[in-house]
C-alpha cells in the first residue's frame, strides 16, 4: 500500500484531530506523511489550505486524507467540496448525529481551549505538572503525601515521561523516586517512601533495553553494563514483591498504557468524570 499523506485541518490547535486521525491510521500499514494546519478559522485560510493540499494531490498522484475539527460551516464546506482529497469531517460524523440524538443545537464555537484554561480542571493541571516537575527522580521528600501516585524503578525505565503525562493528560499528582544500589545493599525502601507506600506503583524493564538506553546516556559505563542492569532489575522486583507493591513492565508499552494502568489500579475513580 502506498504511503500518503494525511492532513489535520483545525480552527483551534488540529490536537484533537490528530489524536483521532492518527488513532484510525495506526490501523493501516505504510508510513503516512503527517501535516497539521490549525488555526483555520477563515475562508482566505481555508483556501490556502484547499491549494496546498490540490498542490500535493496533482504532485503525489494519490488524495490526501484530511481530517477536519472546524465549527464554521463555511469554513468546512469550502474544504469538504474544494477539495481533492478524502475528506473525514468530524463534526458532521459525530457532532450533527448528537444534536439529533440530544434535540439540541451544539455551541460549533471555535477554540474551546480558551473556555478550558478557565476551569478548575486546567488549574489542576498546571498544578500537577508544577508536582510533578518538583518531585522528579526523587529530589524532593516534601508534600509526598499531597501525591496522588508515586511511581518507583531503577535508573531510566520510564517513570519521569509516565509521571509528566499522567500530570499533563490527567491532573494526576505524580511522584518518581529511583530504586538505587543503596536501597538494595541495605535491602530496604527509600526512606521518603515509606509513610507512602500505598501510593506505590512500580516500572521494571528487560535489560537488554535498559542497557541500550544506559549506554545512550553513559556509553561503556558498569551502570549502563547488561549485567549491573540485569541485577538492578532483579534486585528492584524482589523488593517490590516482597513490599506489596504492584508493578509493570515499560518494555513493550506506550506511556498512555502505563498511564492507564495506574489510574485503573491507584486512581480508578480518575477514569471518571
């Protein structure tokens, strides 16, 4: 199958389109060619876009695939027929179906983000990054008990990324402390986490891609060495198991499967709202 290339055509930030359109595009082989074109909230840049994209289609020999987020129906009519492309609406596949469903008009309003930076929610958010930034690879013991989760593994296995999105896509408070050689020689947990340990949730990972990542950051060293990263591992799961504390693999899992998986096991009321 030929690759192609894939527009997001937005009114706002094209996020929400892309999140979509790439989610339906991972189920098809081939690389695509990803543009994303926000802020389209005018004719004069609808047809901007209209050119670019007719540009391609001649060029390539293929349609583009677009993806839409637009809430003007001239904006979104001037694309939908001018258009050489197969072009996915959004709004008229999901939105005008609700508003039959509902009996009510939606707000079609462009840039709800600006409505989003208002709630309490957006503010959460911010807090949470804020937490989550200070109490990074354990450099910080204090307001351990405002985290919602405190995730916990050797050096390099995830947990900083895991601790941003989860603060970033969901207001999460969370924590990252490495487990040491330290910690395994006095065959205890960091003292900070202790009073917290409920909170706990554990990343591990196959050394073979613990020490490819290692060497990355250390090339050669005894701390990227397959061997030391094998012992840390093991050492690291042996305590986890015998503190109780639930842990998963970060080997063969995107961060949102991570993410996911904490907020079901720490935080199931998270996944409600």
């Amino acid at each position: 199958m030929p690759n192609r290339t894939v527009f997001f055509v937005s009114d706002g930030t094209g996020i929400t389109a892309e999140t979509f359109g790439n989610s339906i595009m991972a189920q098809f082989p081939a690389k695509h060619r990803h543009i994303r074109r926000p802020f389209i909230d005018t004719q004069e840049k609808a047809e901007h876009v209209v050119k670019e994209i007719n540009q391609l289609a001649l060029q390539e020999g293929q349609r583009p695939i677009v993806f839409l987020t637009l809430a003007k129906n001239d904006v979104r009519d001037l694309l939908s027929e001018q258009c050489n492309a197969l072009v996915l609406d959004m709004f008229r596949t999901f939105v005008e179906p609700i508003e039959i469903e509902l009996g009510v008009k939606s707000n079609h309003r462009v840039g709800r983000f600006s409505d989003v930076a208002k709630s309490q929610e957006y503010h959460d958010r911010i807090e949470a990054i804020n937490f989550s930034l200070a109490h990074d690879d354990g450099q910080s013991a204090r307001n351990l008990a405002e985290a919602d989760v405190i995730l916990v593994g050797v050096s390099r296995c995830g947990k900083t990324p895991t601790s941003l999105y989860l603060a970033m896509q969901h207001g999460i408070k969370a924590a990252n402390c490495p487990l040491i050689p330290e910690d395994f020689e006095r065959d205890s947990l960091p003292t900070m986490l202790k009073p917290h340990k409920r909170k706990c949730f554990g990343l591990t990972i196959d050394a073979d891609r613990l020490s490819q990542i290692r060497n990355e950051r250390r090339p050669g060293s005894k701390y990227a060495a397959l061997e030391n990263c094998r012992a840390e591992i093991n050492e690291a799961e042996r305590m986890m198991k015998r503190e109780g504390i639930a842990w998963l693999s970060s080997t063969h899992k995107s961060i949102e499967e991570i993410a996911t998986t904490i907020l079901r096991d720490i935080r199931p009321d998270r996944l409600i709202y």
